[in-house]
C-alpha cells in the first residue's frame, strides 16, 4: 500500500466512483455501499449522505470516525452484495469474504483489494438533511489492483465503469490546486 | 425534449457526472461547469458545493433558482472552457456558442446539446460549509445527442467517460424506488 498525499485525496471522490464505507462500533465492524458522496474542498473534507434507517449510521455517529475505500470494477458484485444486506443481520465480512486491513488513524478497516482508502473522521451530521461531513486524516493506494476502473451506479440498478480517459492537465492547470 | 419522472432525476446525478449549472442574476444567464455535486434522496433533491468565489453564486443565492444540464462526452472541451472563465468578465453563451432554451419552470436557461437538464429551487444554502440545498422542479431528456457517455472529472485535470455498462436490476430491485 503507497501513501496518497492528503491533498490530492479529493480525486478519488471527485469522479463520483460507488465507494464502501466501513465503520467499527466498538464491537466489530461494518461496511456499506454508497454513490452519494460529494467533495467539499482540497484539503480531504467531503459529504455524504446517510441516515438512521442505515446500521452504520449508529457507527457513524457514535464513534465518529470511517473508512472510505473505493472499489474497481472487479469488484462489482462483491460492492452490489454489501449494498443490498444489513450490517444489523449479517456479518458482511465472513460473507463476501472481505479483508479488513488496519487503518493507521481511525479504528474502522480498509477493505482489501479496494484501488485507494481515506480514512475519515466525522466532523459534523447536518441534521435534517442527513449530510455527513468528514474530514479525511490519511489516504493509501493499493497499486496492486490490476483492473483500475472505477464503477458508477446510475441509481436504476445498472452501473457503469470508466471507459476512455482524456487529459486536459494543460487547459486546467490554472484551476487545479498546488501539488495535484 | 423529453419529459423525465422527477422520481428519476436522481439517475442523472448518482454516476457522478460533470454537470452545467445556469444561473440567471436578472439581467443575463451565466453557466458554470461543477463536479462536486451529490444526490440526497429520491424525491430530486440534491446538493452542490460552491460558495461566494464563483461568480454564479450571487445569481443562485439571490434569484434562487438554476438548471442542472448534464453534458454528454462530445461536449468535453466545451464544459472545460465554461469552468475555465468567469462570467464576471465573459459572457459564456457567446464565446462558447452554446444555445440557451427557455426552462419550464425557472428563469435560467436549458444548454442546448446536454443530454439532460433539471430545473431547479434553491431551497436552502448550509453557511459554513458553502453547500447549496436544490429541489428539482422538472427534468427532460435530449434523446437526440448521439454520444451518451457521461464525463466524470478526476480533478487533476483529466477525465473519464462512461464505458462498460452493466445491469443488475434483477439484484438491486429491492433497493429501488417505486418506478425506477
């Protein structure tokens, strides 16, 4: 695992991949699946949103702290199966077969074979809108993930992974923060 | 152009899509080019960060309303133009030739040639954290752009478009909404 400076941590929420969150409530920890997650600014601060109705959010808001591991494509169904059960029935570790792998700042896991991680503390829940703030502490990459495309869910139950990639580093550079 | 369910508008948002957003501040549109954006629930309500730096800001904090026009990979080189200027100094929709159409239910403009566009409330601007609370009024669909790839930013100045699609419907169909 290589570490990710914290101030480009933004670019892996930034093209809106379905990433897994997991969590740790003091007892073991938990996972979920979530696509509406937003960037807030450079320095690794970023939204999203989830509520009572899901286990984690018990986690959540009570240890305040999380891991934000973003799947490839290869990992498609695996991230479908963690989406689609409750943490408050199932032990989603021993049944997708997960590797949770230590975090260095925060008590939640890295999920194993995930392209990169944040580690995430919660800085603040707006309440009536469900909005989750977090501020990112540290970030890795696993360059080891051979296929690297992330996955987009579209909400109707299909997904869609990065196809053709085009750079535009030089018509940006004036916009993009130092270092990045 | 055609009419999209409001209860479908989110799928415009959750894959995380780079996104126009016109504002109008009285006298004349203005559009920007925004990717941190996130979907809240299913009823097309969404946030967007973005706060007093942007020019559009004061249009969309004053006349509370803009669209969220989704532009599909053909237009690339012109969203990064539009998120390239200000249109404190330049008026975007002559320099980029782009078509603005008239919005069913709010002053700012469609973009021509996107393949999707969500007229929207402002509904509520969250101080300290420059997130922008929108509620969507009405949504339609351009099925006449050839090229349906969405772009999603990586934020150091490349991007992707949509590839591969897969569809797990039979899968997700319990964590659908009613008519997704």
């Amino acid at each position: 695992m290589e570490t990710l400076p914290l101030g480009r941590a933004f670019t892996l929420i930034e093209p809106g991949p379905v990433v897994l969150v997991s969590t740790h409530d003091g007892k073991r920890p938990n996972v979920m699946t979530i696509s509406w997650t937003m960037v807030l600014d450079f320095s690794a601060r970023f939204a999203i949103t989830t509520g009572p109705w899901n286990h984690s959010f018990a986690a959540l808001s009570d240890q305040r702290d999380c891991v934000i591991s973003i799947p490839g494509a290869g990992m498609l169904d695996t991230v479908i199966g963690i989406g689609t059960c409750s943490g408050r029935k199932t032990d989603k570790f021993a049944r997708f077969g997960l590797r949770a792998l230590r975090a260095s700042k925060v008590t939640p896991p890295l999920i194993g074979g995930c392209l990169a991680h944040i580690e995430c503390r919660v800085e603040e829940i707006i309440a009536g809108h469900d909005i989750v703030i977090l501020q990112g502490l540290a970030a890795h990459l696993d360059p080891g993930v051979s296929d690297r495309r992330l996955i987009h869910a579209v909400g109707d139950g299909t997904f869609t992974a990065d196809g053709e990639h085009f750079d535009r580093r030089a018509l940006m550079r004036a916009k993009l923060p130092e270092g990045v």
